[in-house]
C-alpha cells in the first residue's frame, strides 16, 4: 500500500495549498494546485497496477466525460448563422458590437470566453481529483478505508484550530473565517467534513469495543476524531453564518439515522427511531418557522445587503435564465450578463447569484445544467445505496457520512455561491470520489 498512499499524500498536499492559501481564489494558488494535482494523476495514471476500481454505470461515465466537452463547446466560436439558432441572444449581442468590432463573423456561446476558457481548467482538476481519489480510496476498502478521509479531516482541523485562534481575537475586531476570504465558505467546509470526523471516531470506537486484545490506538483515534468533531461544530457555530444552525441540524440527523439504521433488529426499534426522526423534523419545523427560513435562505455572505434584497438579486436572475435558456451564458458570464437586469444593490459589483443552483443555471443553460444533475445524482444515488445495503459495516458507514457531507453542501448551495470557491469545489470533489469508492454502483 505504499504507493496509493504516496499519491493520497501527494493528493492531499495539492488540497492543502488551495484550502489554506485564501481558499484558492488567488488564480495563482487554484493554478499551483492544479499543476501538482496534474501531475499526481499523471504518474499515478500511468504506473499504476493491481485492482482498481469497480467500473461506473454507462450513463454515469457518459455523463461525466460529457462534462468538459460541454464546457469547451461553450468556448468554441460558431458561425452568426448557427450562433442565432443555439443562442438567440448570444448572436444579437454580437451584432451589436459590428459598429465597434466589424467583420465579427463568428463567436462563441460564452459571452466571456476568456473567463469561460479558465474556469474549464478548474472542472478539469474536480474531475481529475474525483477519479483519482476513487481509485486511490478503493485501495484502502480492504482494512482502512477511512485513511482516504485523513486530508480533509486534518485540513478541517487546521482550520478550526485557526479559526478557534481567531475566536480569542474576536473583541480586538477578527472575524472567524479561518484562511478564507468569507465566514460561509468557511463554515461550508468545516460541516462538509464534520460528518466525516463523527463516523470515523464511530468506525474506531466499534473496533476498540469488539475486537478484543485490540492496542490503545483506536481510543487515541476515537478522542482525536471526535474531539475534532467538536471544535468544529463550536467555530462553525460561534462563525457568525446565519444558516449553520439549519445545515448543521440536517447533516448530523441525516448522518447519525443512516448510520444508526441497520443496527436496528426489531421492528419496535424501528418504529421508536421512526418516531425519533419525526420528532426531530417537526421540532425543525418549530424551530426554524417559514419566514424565518426565509430569511435565512435570504442571508447573503455580504453583510451589505439585506434578505430582501438578496430575494430581489434572485428574482432578477429568472429572466437572465429564460434570455440564455438552452445552452448559458458560459462559465464566469453571470456578472456581465446580470448588469442588464440588476436593479438590487445597483452600486455593487454581483459576481454570482449567491445561489449555486441559479448560478449554474444560468452559467451552463439547461442542456449543461441536466448534465451536471445527472453525474452528481451517480455520485448521490452510490452513496445512498451503499448507506443502506452495504454488508460491510466499515463502508456502509463512510457511505453515510458522504450522505451527509453531501445533504450539508446541498443545503450551503442554496445560500450561496460556495462552489465559486475552489477549495470547496476540491473538497466537494475528493469527498465525492471518496464515498464512490465506499457506496454501491
């Protein structure tokens, strides 16, 4: 096992330069690590030998080939006629620009091409992490198959321990966003990898419980998993984001349901967990009332603007979205094509619609956008059925911590444009291929 784990270190290293330098949004720091991540691959492609990985779904593997080739075709210069049959408004702002630019002949779909053509370098390193850590991870099934967990858990714990450091300089006037440039993208991490500390310290306390004549070492792992646990949870908490409480709810009740579920034996246990779980949404409900789940969904990174106006600032990407319906505005095309819309915060710069959803919707169109859906539903649908009919324990139960790492991403993406950040994106990646080597094609 020498060699995977020389590529999981070298793996995590590349990680570990776009989390921790500004969570990657220097063009520097995403390029530093996508050459090193490249590289990884390469060698790893290249010399690697034994078993690998079981082989995706066909419709799976499609999709995600499909993937960067509809990114390129996105970039690739069309001829005015086709141009005015695939993206209406795409071809008349070309015309418009004859007057200033003549003899335009052609132009590409993306109306920021060059931002497009960049950006498409940044999907190509998701990819490339998510098969490498799949087949890395797999390699690790056998015996330890949460060895592939310790980057993003260590990284988690950097963070925390940063942010807990910030915390103590909160009244000298820190904000606790650990490296990165906003407390939610921070937060976004942290509870990505929560569900990961929690079942890795579970994984470790059922093997010192069971197994006999077993050394102190899974103690020592339980104390640092879940001690880990609980400094994120207090610094995502104490990061001042609006939605961590409602994330954080979520992603522990998913988590410990699919992790407690098979241990149920008699259907008197099942009904009382059934009634638990019940209990538990109704209480979110009360909790967490339709207008105040408004206004969290409305809680914008920005502290200059209010839930209305982030309400506003969507309501004016609905027809941003049915101008670019079918194929986009490219990658990194929402904040020139938005200034035809923007009536919300009109002094500001919008960026990003400050929802993932709508974002990509608008960036990919909705050929690209049914894309994107389908080869994260093969990532979601292994990592369900691997949480609930896995036989082995030591997999089912990392497959549900993926769950949850995905439930906590899923709900952050409503809120905010998270994956705009490519530390996040990186980590969404390795968890991704992570809990597909651990779920159930």
């Amino acid at each position: 096992m020498r060699g995977p784990t020389v590529v999981l270190s070298f793996a995590g290293l590349a990680l570990a330069w776009v989390v921790l330098f500004s969570s990657g949004t220097q063009a520097v720091d995403r390029n530093a690590t996508l050459l090193l991540l490249g590289a990884t691959s390469f060698f790893y492609w290249l010399f690697r030998s034994g078993q690998t990985a079981p082989p995706f779904k066909t419709w799976h593997i499609l999709a995600l080939i499909a993937i960067p080739c509809y990114l390129l075709f996105q970039v690739v210069s069309f001829p005015h006629a086709i141009l005015e049959i695939l993206s209406p408004s795409r071809a008349i702002l070309t015309d418009s620009l004859a007057a200033a630019v003549p003899n335009v002949t052609s132009a590409p779909i993306s109306i920021a091409p060059a931002s497009s053509l960049f950006l498409l370098f940044g999907f190509l390193g998701y990819i490339a992490c998510f098969f490498l850590i799949r087949d890395v991870a797999w390699r690790f099934t056998e015996s330890r198959n949460w060895v592939a967990a310790l980057p993003i858990i260590s990284l988690a714990a950097v963070e925390g321990l940063i942010g807990l450091a910030q915390g103590f300089s909160k009244a000298n006037g820190s904000t606790i966003n650990g490296t990165y440039l906003d407390r939610d993208h921070f937060s976004a991490f942290l509870e990505m990898s929560l569900p990961l500390c929690l079942v890795c310290g579970f994984q470790a306390f059922q093997r010192h419980r069971l197994v006999k004549g077993e050394s102190i070492r899974p103690a020592i792992v339980v104390c640092a998993m879940w001690g880990t646990a609980l400094l994120l949870l207090i610094i995502i908490l104490e990061s001042g984001s609006r939605a961590a409480p409602l994330v954080l709810s979520v992603t522990i009740l998913v988590t410990v349901a699919l992790v407690a579920l098979p241990y149920l034996r008699t259907k008197r246990a099942k009904w009382i967990a059934a009634g638990g779980l019940t209990a538990a949404i109704v209480g979110l409900v009360i909790v967490y009332p339709p207008d105040q789940f408004v206004d969290i969904l409305s809680d914008l990174a920005a502290s200059d603007k209010s839930p209305s106006e982030q309400l506003s600032l969507w309501k004016e990407t609905f027809p941003l979205i049915s101008e670019f319906r079918w194929f986009g505005t490219g990658l990194g095309g929402f904040e020139p094509a938005f200034l035809k819309y923007q009536g919300t915060a009109a002094s500001l710069r919008i960026d990003f619609a400050h929802n993932d959803y709508l974002n990509y919707l608008v960036e990919l169109g909705i050929v690209g956008f049914a894309v994107f859906i389908v080869a994260v539903y093969g990532v979601v649908r292994s990592a369900v059925r691997g949480a609930l009919f896995l036989e082995d324990p030591a997999r089912r139960i990392l497959a549900a911590a993926g769950v949850g790492c995905l439930v906590a991403i899923a709900i952050r993406s409503a809120v905010d444009s998270n994956l705009s950040t490519p530390a996040n994106a990186f980590a969404l990646a390795w968890v991704s291929g992570l809990i597909s080597a651990n779920g159930l094609e």
